[in-house]
C-alpha cells in the first residue's frame, strides 16, 4: 500500500517561484516512480503574502502548514518590500515560521560536488572531497535574548545591546542532535564556542562535554570561534560535523558555504522537536530571492532540489531518494550542463527548467 505524505510547497517572491516549479516536477516523478503518496499544498509567503493579506504570513497559512509533514521553501524578499519596517518584511514570514514551530536546528551541508571543484575561490587540494555539515542552534542565542534595544543615555549618547543566553535544555537538545547526526556519518563533533570570553558558551562547552557521555562511539571535540574560522579555510577536511550557537553558526556557515563557491548549489534543513500531528521540519535553499536574475528563467534550482532530497532523508527517512537525487545531479554536472551561475568555459549552459528536465531524465534512467 502506498504511504501519503504532506508537503507544503512556499515558493515565496522573486526566483522562488521558478526554483518552486522544477522542484514540483521532482516531487511529481517521486508520486509517480515510489510507493510515496504525496499531497502537495501550496501557499504563499513573504512579498507575495504581504501584497494580499498586508502581512508576510497570515495565522491560517501557519496553521495550515503545521498540519503538514514537512514544508519546502523557496525564497522570499525583494527591493519592492525593502522600505517597509522591519516587523512587516518579507523575512518575518520565515522568522514566524522557524519560531512558531520551534526548529532550533538549522542543518547545512557544504559538500564539494567533484565536477565544481574549479567554482571555489581556495585551492582545489584544500576542498577536495569536501563533505561538512554544520549545525546551528536557530531559536535562542544572541538574536533572541532579552533584553535588547537601543537606549538614549545622556544627550549625545545612546546605547546599543543584546543578549547572548542559551539554558542547559536549549543546548542539550540542540547536542543530541548534534551527536545523533555525528553518530551515523565519520563520528567526529566539532562544539565551536567562545568559552575562554563568554560564560554562556562556557555552558554551552560544559553542556555537551556532559552529555557526550551518552554517545561513546562519537569523539568530541571543542575549539574557539577564533580559531574555527582560520581553520575552515585553511584545513577544512580535518571538520566533519559542528555544532555551534545561533551567531556563530551564522557566520560560519556563510563561510563554509563558499568553499562549494556556489550559493545556487546550497540546501539546508530547519528541524524541531517531533510532536504527533505537528510539523517539524523546513527545508530551503540558502541563497535569496536573487532579484537580479528573477523571471528570467536562469537561477539554478540545485539548491532548492537538493534542499528536497535533505527532507526525503531527514524527514520520511528514504535515504533512497535523497542518494538518487544527489547522484542523478552529479551525472548532469559530469556531463557539463550548468546553469549561468555555474557556468564556465566548455560547459552546456542550460536555463532553470532546462536543468529541471535533465534531473528527471537522469532519475528516470534508473527507477527507484
Ligand atoms: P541572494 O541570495 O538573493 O542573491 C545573491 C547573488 O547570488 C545574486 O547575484 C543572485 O543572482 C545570486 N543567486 C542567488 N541564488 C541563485 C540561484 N539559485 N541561481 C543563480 N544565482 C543565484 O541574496 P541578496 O541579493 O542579498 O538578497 C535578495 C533578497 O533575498 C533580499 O530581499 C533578501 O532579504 C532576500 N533573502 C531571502 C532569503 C530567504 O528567503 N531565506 C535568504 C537571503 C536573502
């Protein structure tokens, strides 16, 4: 009998709509070609959203996506919602989604694809074979804490804060999942956090040292952001997982996602707490709206496909899938199709539903 699963489909503003569409035409061939029902429901989120209902998501979209198995995003944003205040943009649709479901572990892959090893910026012996993954507490940290503001302190003086706190539960259940991910690929954790300076990630490093004790097949390591940073561009081979904090996290994961050099190529997973009947688990690209290429038909839609196969794995546990589709665009990338922002010399250029068509064809040359 065929398992039905629920998926909400956001495509959001700009190239979302477009990278939507091809990932439509994987999520169709997978219906088709495995035991998989999917039930597609498809909303409207960020600009979009804002134009029609005055605000970047409305309480009966969350509701509905909630009720779904997983949800799957484009982009959202663009120039024409950017003089907007900063609670009414396209982004606080997002922040909404992330905090009203709870997903406190944001999970980015940066993998070297053999057929990109020339996209990089670094040197293709330092990248080679390059597969981390990065996990980033998403919900508390520094861009959560209370209090925060800007507070007039005499006349000519005001005074910007925030605050950086994170609880024993916040970092525990953020480190099981961290442990639990490490456990199934190389067994090596890497906890990133600044305990020399800040007692909060003093915690943090306690925290994890304690609860590593539960994960005996997994080694533990910890180092300072500081250091973390060099040696992610020096030696990034010697990382396999990292767990870190919601800033830190930030930034390094910008910094090991250009080592792949190509933001088109990004896919990331938001994932919560498992409760009965409620969803707990967004899948995205990286990258933006990118309204410089928007409606012509050019941006990549790698990242968005890859980010799908992310949900296949994590999400249905069809580690099938998420192998074919990940082998299906190595074969198209080995056989020089790209997209523009790919592109180099001798290869094919292809635009966003051309490189969407070759994907099913290469699914379709080996069945599932
Ligand atoms: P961006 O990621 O949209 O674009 C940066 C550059 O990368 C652009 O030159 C763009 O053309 C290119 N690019 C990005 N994705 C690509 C793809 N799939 N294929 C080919 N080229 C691609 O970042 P930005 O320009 O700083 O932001 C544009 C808008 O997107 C802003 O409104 C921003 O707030 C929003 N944004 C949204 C998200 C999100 O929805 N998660 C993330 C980042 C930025």
């Amino acid at each position: 009998m065929n398992k039905s699963i629920k998926i909400s489909l956001l495509p959001g503003d700009g190239i979302g709509k477009e990278i939507a569409e091809e990932s439509k035409k994987i999520l169709n061939w997978i219906d088709k070609n495995t035991k998989l029902e999917i039930i597609l429901q498809e909303d409207i989120v960020g600009g979009e959203s804002i134009d029609k209902n005055n605000t970047p998501l409305t309480d009966k979209t969350l509701e509905k996506i909630s009720e779904t198995d997983a949800i799957l995003l484009g982009a959202v944003g663009g120039p024409k919602w950017e003089i907007l205040p900063f609670d009414k943009r396209p982004e606080r649709g997002l922040l909404k989604i992330r905090k009203d479901l709870d997903l406190f572990a944001n999970l980015r892959p940066a993998t070297v694809l053999k057929p990109l090893i020339n996209s990089s910026t670094l040197k293709p012996k330092v990248i080679k074979d390059l597969d981390i993954l990065i996990i980033r507490e998403l919900t508390s940290g520094i861009y959560f804490g209370e209090p925060r503001g800007v507070k007039k302190i005499s006349e000519n003086e005001k005074k910007g804060f925030n605050t950086l706190v994170y609880t024993t539960t916040e970092i525990e259940r953020i480190g099981h999942i961290a442990f639990k991910t490490a456990s199934t690929r190389s067994k090596k954790l890497c906890s990133i956090d600044k305990a020399n300076v800040l007692e909060s990630t003093e915690l943090w490093r306690d925290v994890m040292t304690s609860i590593s004790k539960n994960y005996p097949d997994v080694e533990l390591s910890h180092m300072y952001v500081d250091n973390a940073s060099m040696q992610l561009v020096r030696n990034p081979n010697q990382f396999d997982v990292i767990v870190t904090t919601n800033m830190f996290g930030d930034i390094l994961s910008d910094c090991a996602s250009m080592l792949t050099g190509s933001l088109g190529m990004l896919p990331s997973a938001s994932i919560g707490k498992k409760t009965e009947g409620r969803c707990n688990a967004m899948y995205e690209p990286v990258h933006g709206s990118a309204p410089d290429i928007a409606g012509k038909n050019q941006a990549n839609p790698l990242a968005m496909i890859l980010s799908l196969a992310m949900m296949f794995k994590y999400t249905f546990s069809k580690e099938d899938i998420y192998s074919k589709i990940n082998k299906a665009i190595i074969s198209i990338l080995d056989k020089g199709y790209r997209t523009k922002d790919i592109h180099s010399k001798n290869n094919k250029l292809v635009s966003t539903s051309e490189m969407g068509d070759l994907v099913i064809k290469e699914l379709e040359n080996e069945k599932i």
